[in-house]
C-alpha cells in the first residue's frame, strides 16, 4: 500500500490513519480461478442486444502470504431485443400491413440487465496470517464509476475514513467485504440522420442503476436480517441517459446521471465517459 504525499507538505501524508497503517509492502499468497463467457453467448461482445453473458471469479489467500481470506465475485447480463418478442407474438411469417407498422415501432428496441455481486471474508489459518487487521485495503471490494454504478465516482461508496484523506471527496475509502450492482436499462439505435454513428453500432440508451457496498462483522452472517437490512438500507440509486458504441478493443459510453439516493460522504459525478469489455 503507497499512500498519497500531502500536496503542500512532501513529507506529510494526506491519507487517513487506517491507510497509513497498511503503508509498506505486504506479502499475499493466493489461489484464483474462475469462468467467463466473455459475451460468447451475445451477438456482440461489447455492445450486445441479444443474448446472455456472465462470469464467477474465486480467490482463497493463506499461509505462507500475510493476508488471509476467501473471496468470490461474478455477475450476469441478459439482453432482450422487443423486435424478437413482438415477431414472436404476431408471427415471424405476417404479412399483415399493421402488423409490420407495429413490429416497426418498436425496431430495435433492446432491453438490458444485469447483476455483479461480491463477498469476502478473511481468514487466519490459526494464526499463520497476521490478517494485517482483516482483509487488506487492496483486496477489498470498491463500487462506482460508469459501467458499473453511474452517477457515483470509482470508489465513490462505500465504508469511508472519519479522518484524513482531505484531497479525496468524501474523504479515504476503505472498501468494503460485500458489494452489489444492478441496471436495467433500454437502448435504440441512432436515428438515421447519424448515419455514420448508426452504421458503426452507436445507441442510445436511458437506465436506473442501484448499488451498495458495506462491511459486514465477521461474526454476522450475510444471510442475518441485521446484515440484509445495512444492504438495503445502504443502497444507492441513480438515473440518467447516455450513448454507447462498441468497438474492436471495447465498449465506450457517455452518461448523463442522477443520483437520486446517495450518502453524505458520497463522491457523486453526473457525467461520465467510460471504457470497458462488457455491459454493467
């Protein structure tokens, strides 16, 4: 863990007492595995209208390393063209003249959601990890930014320093040991006047997107009403609009969100222009 230098004062750090506890080099032995569909399963890998993708990741730290814990991580996305399902219920072989007026109005229309979820839990092999007080600040889960929960910054939510850490908005965060995203979203092409932005794959799309991420007393079980009730309770919700595209090395996005339940200590951001390999 490297904290920040203060901005003024070269020799001070401008980070909270609970960063700079885990300053300096730690050690983590660790074990990875996990699935990936990587959008095999939808017509396009970066901005897909149709079909399913997901992943499920897992990691088990231990002895000889300093950290000790388990940790598992996935999520899902399905997409759903209304296209499909209004040919579907009129009959892909109607030559009807409404009927192809009404399966127009709705061309190109897609539905979107998806699901990413994480939980982690350390451990201490009897004391062979020193734990470095629990799971590492590196290691733990951190939630926000575009593609995963819009309208909030990277890292935006979430447990946060009470000190210290003046330069970040809301002050240090800290990660958290579980983490929960959802969207559901609805996109159409571009209108045909943007020849050019609807010929390469570019759409708009409006969405409402929810999240959390919390920490949780090792001693309490995820599945315990008080746990389940911080989840809720500690959820974040924002809307908004934005246009998409995806191209050969990944998908790009711009948003425009609102946050319309967030925290006092939240580092909020309407717009957002983002990059990455799947649909959040």
């Amino acid at each position: 863990t490297l904290p920040r230098r203060h901005s003024e004062f070269p020799f001070a750090l401008d980070c909270s007492s609970d960063v700079a506890k885990q300053a300096g080099t730690a050690f983590k032995h660790s074990l990875t595995g996990g699935m990936y569909l990587n959008g095999s399963l939808t017509d396009d890998r970066y901005d897909p209208t149709m079909g399913y993708d997901a992943h499920l990741v897992g990691e088990v730290a231990g002895p000889p390393g300093d950290a000790g814990f388990w940790k598992l991580k996935g999520g899902g996305a399905f997409h759903f063209p209304l296209e499909l399902l209004q040919m579907m219920t009129l009959g892909i072989e109607s030559n009807d003249d409404t009927e192809e007026e009404e399966t127009a109005s709705v061309m190109g229309l897609t539905l979107h959601s998806s699901v990413n979820f994480g939980i982690a839990r350390p451990l201490t092999f009897n004391g062979l990890c020193s734990n470095l007080g629990g799971i590492p600040l590196s290691d733990r889960f951190y939630s926000g930014g575009p593609g995963q929960l819009r309208g909030f910054l990277p890292a935006g939510i979430g447990p946060r320093a009470t000190k210290g850490g003046s330069s970040t908005p809301g002050g240090d965060s800290l990660g958290g040991d579980m983490f929960y995203t959802s969207t559901l979203a609805a996109s159409i092409p571009f209108p045909s006047y943007f020849e050019t932005l609807r010929q390469n794959g570019g759409r708009l799309f409006g969405f409402a997107n929810a999240g959390t991420c919390v920490s949780v007393d090792p001693s309490v079980g995820f599945g315990s009403l008080s746990a389940c009730s911080r989840i809720m309770n500690s959820s974040r919700i924002a809307v908004g609009g934005g246009v998409s595209m995806g191209t050969p090395m990944g998908r790009f996005e711009l948003t425009y969100a609102v946050p319309m339940r967030y925290g006092p200590k939240d580092a909020r951001k309407h717009v957002q222009m983002g990059f990455g390999f799947s649909f959040g």
